[in-house]
C-alpha cells in the first residue's frame, strides 16, 4: 500500500453470530481480504451494542451463546477497497439478519512492517 495515494476504510458492522457454512462470517471476510491482497483487516469485538433492530445485545457471564456486536474493519487503495465490497457484497446480503457497511476516506499517517 502507498500511503500517497487515496485510502479508504471499510468498515463492517455485523454480530458474532452471523454464520456461513458453519464459520463465522467476520472469519470468513477476514480470510478473504488476506486472500484478495488488502493492506489490512482488524475484528473488534464489542462488549455491548445495538442496531436496526434496536435490541441491546451485552456481554453477561450467565449467558451460554453470547450475541455481541463486531466491528471489522479494513484499510487499503480506494478503489481496492470499492473492489472488495463488490466481491464481499453477495456474501452480506446472504445474511439474513442485520449488516451496516460503510466506507470513508483516510489519511494514514504510519504503515509499517514488523520483523518477520
């Protein structure tokens, strides 16, 4: 990734529930961005979050299945990142539940590589 260039930040609000073929789908759209070359991708997992639906989901130690909010987001040349959402975008609306993506424009101020 040149940090000159234009950069954007996709970023992918969906549950820790959200399955395809029996592997979680923040998992899943991970993997592919390795896949596909993307500069970078992150999961966050939130401890408490709500959406469209407007049920609070809550991180609580009695619960077996925890429902929490996750974030993942990716960071690369816009139109890479345009591509990737084309690419990702059957796979969201296969879920049936709530998604929110959205894509902003960054300035990246650091990019570097550890030891290998």
């Amino acid at each position: 990734m040149n940090i000159t260039k234009n950069l954007s930040l996709l970023r992918i609000f969906v549950s820790s529930t959200d399955i395809v073929d029996h592997q979680p789908l923040y998992e899943i759209i991970t993997i592919k961005a390795k896949e596909e070359g993307m500069a970078g991708a992150t999961v966050l997992r939130g401890v408490m979050g709500f959406g469209a639906s407007s049920k609070i989901h809550t991180s609580k130690f009695w619960e077996l299945t925890e429902k929490l909010p996750m974030v993942i987001e990716i960071v690369d040349e816009s139109n890479k990142v345009t591509k990737f959402f084309e690419i990702i975008k059957p796979i969201l609306d296969s879920i049936p539940k709530g998604i929110l993506a959205t894509i902003e424009n960054i300035e990246v101020l650091m990019y570097k590589s550890g030891n290998k």
